[in-house]
C-alpha cells in the first residue's frame, strides 16, 4: 500500500453503508478505499504449491492453472491494459447456472457485508471453515472492475429478466469483479470467521450477557442471522441505530478502541512480518483498515469528531512500536539460540573429524587365506538312463575286501521317510577323503521317469552282486539311492550279501502282482547342497483354479435398490423447485 493518509479528510471519501452513490468506477473508488473483501471456503493447500501461484483462480480458467509452469506463463498473465469484459460477462457471473464458466472472481469492498455473508453461509452450508480473506485493492487495478459498471453498460434490448435483482445485489454488497485471478502477492491476509466475530465493536454484539452465553463466540452476535429472508439494508438501519442509542463515551471507545482491534484481527499476521522491514507500510496500512472501520456506523458522526483519526493514528503507532519491540527481542533471542546450535554441530564435527582420521592413519589388519569351498553337488536327471553295466562303471564299483557293506532298504513314495540312514560304529568312520577322492564320486544320472529304467536299475544282476563305491570309506559322505518309481514292498534290511536272492525273489513277485500297477507320480527333482548327505526333494503341483461364486439373491436385490435410491435422490435434486439451497448443502 503505497497511499499515506494525513488528516481525517482522506477518510471522507470512503463508501456508504449501502451502495456506491454517484461513483461506480473502480479506478476512482480505489484511491480512497484501499481493501477488498472476499469470502471463501478454503481447499486444502497442494503440497506443491508456491508464491508465484494465484491465491484465487477464476473458475474459467482453473483448468489452466493446474498446467505446467510453462503453460501458466500465457501472455495475457500479467497484461497492463485493464481488462473491462462485457454484458455477457457479468451475467454468466450472476447466474448460478453458468456461473461455473465465469471469467471472474467476486470481491467486496464492504468489510461487514463480508462478516454478514460469511456468518450467513456458515449457518446454512455444511462446510463451517468459511474464511475472510483481505486484499490490496490497488494491485488488481489492471484486472477489476465494479458489477454495477457492467450490468449498467448492457443496452435495454439485451438486458435479462433478471437483471434488476442482479443490479441490487451488486448494489447492496458494493461488489468487485476480478478478471481471471488474484495474485498471491495481492493478498494481504486469509482470517477465520470466528476469530473476527470475537474482535467486533460493541454495537455489533449484545449487550447483559451471562458468563455461559459468552463462551459461545455465534450467542454473542447482536443480530438474528438464522434469519432467511433478512435484508442487508435492513442490518444496516439496525447497527446504525444501536451505536447511536450509546452514549458518547461509548461511540467514541468503539470508533477508537473497537476499530483498531478489529482491523488488527484482520491483519494480524501479515502486519508481525511487516513491521520488521517496513514500519511504515504497516502503519499506514493498519491507520486506513481503522478509518474504513471506525466511520462506518455513521459517516456524519465522524465527520463531526475530528479527533478520531489522531487517536487513531495515536495507537497505532503505540501497538507498532512495541510489536517491533517484541519481534526484535525475540529475534534477537532466536538467532542466539540459533548461533549457539550452530557452535554446538561445529565442535561436534570437529571432534567426529579427529576420531575418523585417527582410524585411517592406522595400518590395515591382515587378511586372513580365503576359505576355498568346493562346489555343491547337484543331481541332474535326464531321460537318456545307462544301463546297469555302465551305471556300475561310472559307479567306480570296486570290491574292497574287509569293509562292511551297507544296503539301503527300499522306500516306497508313499512312506513319510523317503530314505533311511545306517547307522555306524566309531570303528567304520575315517578320514575325509580328497579332493581327488571326491571327484571320484560321481553321482549318476538317473531318468526316474522311465518305468524301463528303473526296472533295470533294481534287476536280480544288480541286487545279488551289491556295489560299493569310494565313498564308502566315509559314511558322511556316501549319496543315498534314488527311490524307485513303482510302489515296493518294505523288506528288512539286507545285512549281508547272501540274503540277496531272498530280496531278488520278491522283487520278482512284486513285478508280477497286478494290485502294485499305480500310476507314476510326477516328476521329483533331487539335488545336493554343500553337505554331501542333504538331499532335498521337490515335487511341482500345478495350482487349481478356484471357481468363482455366483452372485446370491440378496446381492443382486441390494444392487438393484442402491441403484433405484441413487436415481430417485438424483431426479429429486434435479426437479426440485429448492435446487438451488441443495446446491449451497451439497457444496
């Protein structure tokens, strides 16, 4: 805010109560009225958002706006012609119908019809954070204009049928059109309802009321704004009554006192910041919100006591030094808190820093050999089996003289263990063998898959001359022997090789019993891990797709009747002669 004001006489030209009167043109009314008002119900802030963004977006033009910021940068953004608008403008405006695709944005010149209109939509909206928000009316010169301008620029052929009530209500609410956006340097601050309805004069509120009643901030209004039908002008005619009904000393505290308390409510945070780089913007600022205020019960009774502005300025000028006082003091106190945080990191830094170079300057410990581990076994199973007298040679089978032969028993795939480990005596167990050893152990590959082949394998020319590899020297290390794909008989454990012709008879009489014919089990893969005794066993299943269930009868039924209440609420809003106060419940 850039204008200064000097004496009282640059108060007398502000707005009446009710109206314009002769001058409805903006550029003249905003050398002397510096503020606009406008209220809102606030979205919730994007955690994207920053200073060069509108504060307040035209509803035309919102879609644009949540564009890059390339695409914002239009160049009708920040123009220096004013921009006018038409007939038609103002009356897509006014028009709750189309008023979704106006290109403006309503604001007020009037402090109390925005506490009126906010105190209305807070008593029939559902929303209840209804804020005011105050403006510097002199950035939106190139951008605004007055409703009343432009409904009187429409020619008697073009006019609405409803172009009169439209023309009063601009009229009453001293109502300003803002053409596309408002900046968010333009906006001086954004005020709760409530905390403002606790900061209004006393003429405003009423009077002998008990303790209980003063601690609800909407029992303390002084006028019914339950009302539907009550009329702006008609709150005027009350309020005026009301201050001149006080006594002298009363009118005088509530022009003085009451007028800068309230517009310190409403400039509040933006005049702590300020007054620390720009005392007397701040000042100047506060002095005018307080002459708009303090003038407004009656214009001639100011007039007459020209006394107030000096009081007025008085005070200001009080609550400004010792708010600066304040912020100073504790400023001051916060950039030592600050500093001496600041101190704090750096020693600690510093002390970290020597700890970390003595650990570099010491030598590096040594390292220790690498473990070598030798590679995990694995079993690989193909389709192409050896046949017996190869399995045997790639066994590396050959009979050692004085060692204990061990015979694993026959398992069948449905026996919970799948193989069973002999036990030896402390005797029997030597040393690990070598590297060499163990690359003589070499697993077989085996095609479980093939009936054929492991009929073969289990052949009497196989069971009566047992096999024993290399690895038996260390039981540890001995592989286990596949389990045979048809299901077998459990025999007792073979212990010597002269019962193997026993075994070799019953094999026969197992391959000839029809009732053992089951089918093959799918495919198992065995593999060895780093243990050479761990054999694990995996067996893929394919997963059964589950079917889905029908929708039942009550399911269906609650569908049909969500879908019938839905479509009749929907026609009922639509056909409905109250649209538009279940718009404003719904909004």
């Amino acid at each position: 805010m850039t204008s200064t004001l000097t004496n009282h006489e640059a108060a007398t030209i502000s707005l009446p109560q009710y109206g314009f009167g002769t001058d409805v043109d903006f550029d003249g009314l905003v050398t002397d009225n510096h503020f606009l008002f406008r209220v809102y119900t606030p979205k919730a802030p994007s955690p994207f958002v920053d200073d060069s963004e509108p504060s307040f977006v035209a509803p035309k033009y919102d879609e644009r706006f949540t564009r890059s910021p390339d695409e914002i940068k239009a160049p009708h953004i920040g123009r220096h012609r004013r921009h006018i608008g038409t007939y038609d403008d103002v009356t897509r405006h006014m028009d709750w119908t189309t008023k979704s695709s106006s290109p403006y944005i309503s604001t007020s010149f009037s402090f109390i019809w925005s506490i009126w209109e906010a105190l209305r939509r807070y008593h029939l909206g559902v929303k209840k954070d209804v804020e005011i928000a105050v403006i510097d009316a002199s950035a939106l010169s190139d951008r605004a204009v007055t409703a009343v301008e432009l409904l009187r620029s429409g020619l008697p052929s073009e006019r609405r049928g409803e172009h009169w009530k439209w023309y009063r209500f601009a009229q009453e609410s001293q109502s300003v059109l803002v053409h596309e956006c408002i900046p968010a340097s333009a906006v001086f601050t954004s005020i709760p309802l409530l905390s403002l309805l606790e900061k209004l004069p006393s003429y405003f509120l009423r009077q002998n009321l008990s303790d209980s009643i003063k601690s609800s901030t909407l029992s303390t209004v002084g006028w019914d704004y339950t009302e539907k039908k009550r009329k702006y002008r008609q709150f005027c005619h009350d309020m005026s009554a009301r201050f001149l009904q006080l006594t002298p000393d009363a009118r005088l505290q509530d022009t003085t006192t009451g007028s800068v308390r309230l517009a310190m409510a409403f400039l509040r945070p933006w005049f702590y910041k300020c007054i620390l780089y720009d005392f007397q913007t701040a000042t100047v600022t506060l002095c005018a919100l307080s002459f708009a205020i303090a003038q407004w019960p009656g214009q001639w009774w100011a007039q007459e006591h020209s006394e107030l502005w000096n009081l007025i300025r008085a005070m200001v000028l009080s609550i400004a030094e010792e708010v600066r006082a304040t912020q100073q003091t504790h400023d001051s106190k916060e950039i030592n808190r600050l500093q001496g945080v600041i101190v704090e990191l750096d020693e600690a830094v510093r002390k970290y820093t020597g700890k970390i170079s003595l650990r570099t300057t010491r030598k590096p410990a040594q390292l220790l050999a690498p473990l070598l581990i030798p590679p995990p076994l694995r079993l690989a199973v193909v389709h192409n089996s050896p046949s017996p007298l190869t399995l045997a040679r790639s066994l590396g089978t050959v009979p050692l003289a004085g060692s204990r032969v061990v015979t694993t028993p026959i398992t069948p795939p449905t026996s919970p263990i799948p193989f069973s480990m002999p036990t030896f005596s402390p005797t029997n167990i030597r040393s690990s063998p070598t590297p060499i050893a163990m690359n003589d152990c070499r697993v077989p590959e085996l095609d479980i898959s093939s009936p054929t082949s492991s009929e073969s394998l289990i052949g009497p020319h196989i069971l009566e001359s047992p096999v024993i590899s290399d690895c038996s020297n260390d039981p540890l290390l001995m592989p286990l022997p596949p389990s045979p794909v048809k299901s077998l008989r459990i025999f007792p454990e073979v212990s010597s090789p002269q019962q193997s012709p026993t075994l070799d008879s019953s094999l026969q009489q197992w391959e000839s019993d029809p009732h053992f014919d089951t089918p093959l089990p799918s495919p198992i893969k065995y593999e060895f891990s780093a243990s050479p005794t761990h054999v694990s066993k995996t067996q893929t299943q394919e997963p059964l797709a589950a079917a889905r269930k029908p929708p039942t009868l009550v399911e269906t039924a609650s569908c049909l009747v969500t879908g019938f209440l839905v479509g009749a609420f929907v026609t009922l809003c639509l056909l409905s002669p109250q649209r538009r106060t279940l718009l404003i419940h719904l909004t």
